[in-house]
C-alpha cells in the first residue's frame, strides 16, 4: 500500500502534517486534537514499526470514546491492540487500511472542530488503556497465560501427542 501516512502521502497529508505539531515530543498534549493526534499517530507508529506488539488499547479506545471513529474501524483493529502481532505484508489488508483510515477520520474530526485545536486537554489516551491479552501460537485464540503460551484446546492437544508420541517410543512391536 503507497498511500499511507507513514508514507507521507496520506489522504489528508498536509493537514496531518500541520496538525502533528500539537504532539508533543513526549507526555499528554495540552490540546484535545493533539491527544486525539497523539492517538492515531501511536497506532500507526505501533503498526508500522512493531507489528501491533504493544498495547496501543488506549490509544484505539480514546479516539472511540470521543467519536473519532466508528465501531467498524474498533472492532477490526482492537485485538492487535491487546497482544495480537501482525503478521500481513503491508499491501492493503483490512488492518492496515483501518489504521490509515483512523488517521484520516481523525485529521477530519479535528478539522471539522477547529475549537479542538485551543480546547483544554485534560485526559491521557493511556487513561483508556484496557489490559494486554496474549494469544495462543498455535490457532492466534486468546490464550490465559503469558506471551509463548496456548490456549487451553491447544495445550490439551499438544498433551496428547506427547502422550501418543510416548507411547510410540515405548511400544515393544516396534
């Protein structure tokens, strides 16, 4: 996909690129457009540069709560921002499209809003932050322990090869 912000020729470049003034270098942004900047601009850095291998859950859910985006684009992207990695090739699948589209609807909410540019920030996207999830690596189903984990289907699978895979070694026919 060419046509990414990350690319720097977005749908509404020059405007994100105006805007990305309000993000400070560090830390929550004075104004709301610049946190709701900060915000998909964290995704989009997530995406681009880590696979979704942070909690970006956040970020997703403040430009939610504040009618940036629509259920759609958060239903899509959320489970890469709880611990699902990414695993596309950057050529347009439905991730990748959802995140430049976060971009461009946020861009176009702070436009449409220009009182967003001098309003008083007075919240953290982190203050948003759901927990982090981890997924099996086996079937990608959300997974009760640690990263390098299965979910319980997979580990009750993977005990009974070993189980079979035992009795093979110790079958006297052989």
């Amino acid at each position: 996909m060419e046509n990414t912000y990350w690319n720097g020729n977005g749908k509404l470049q020059e405007d994100y690129t105006r805007l990305t003034a309000l993000v400070p270098a560090s830390g929550e942004s004075d104004t709301v457009a610049g946190e709701l900047l900060r915000a998909c601009t964290r995704l989009a850095y997530d995406l681009y540069n880590n696979g979704m291998g942070n909690n970006t859950s956040g970020a997703l859910n403040f430009l939610y709560n504040k009618g940036v985006i629509n259920s759609t684009l958060q239903t899509i992207i959320e489970p890469y921002t709880l611990g699902r990695l990414y695993s596309g090739n950057y050529t347009g699948d439905a991730l990748q499209v959802s995140i430049e589209e976060v971009v461009t609807q946020t861009v176009q909410h702070i436009l449409d809003r220009p009182q967003l540019l001098e309003q008083a920030n007075t919240e953290s996207m982190f203050d948003h932050e759901d927990e982090e999830q981890h997924y099996c690596e086996e079937c990608d189903d959300v997974a009760d322990g640690s990263w390098g984990s299965h979910c319980q289907s997979c580990e009750d699978w993977i005990e009974d090869q070993e189980e079979i895979n035992s009795w093979e070694e110790n079958d006297p026919e052989d």
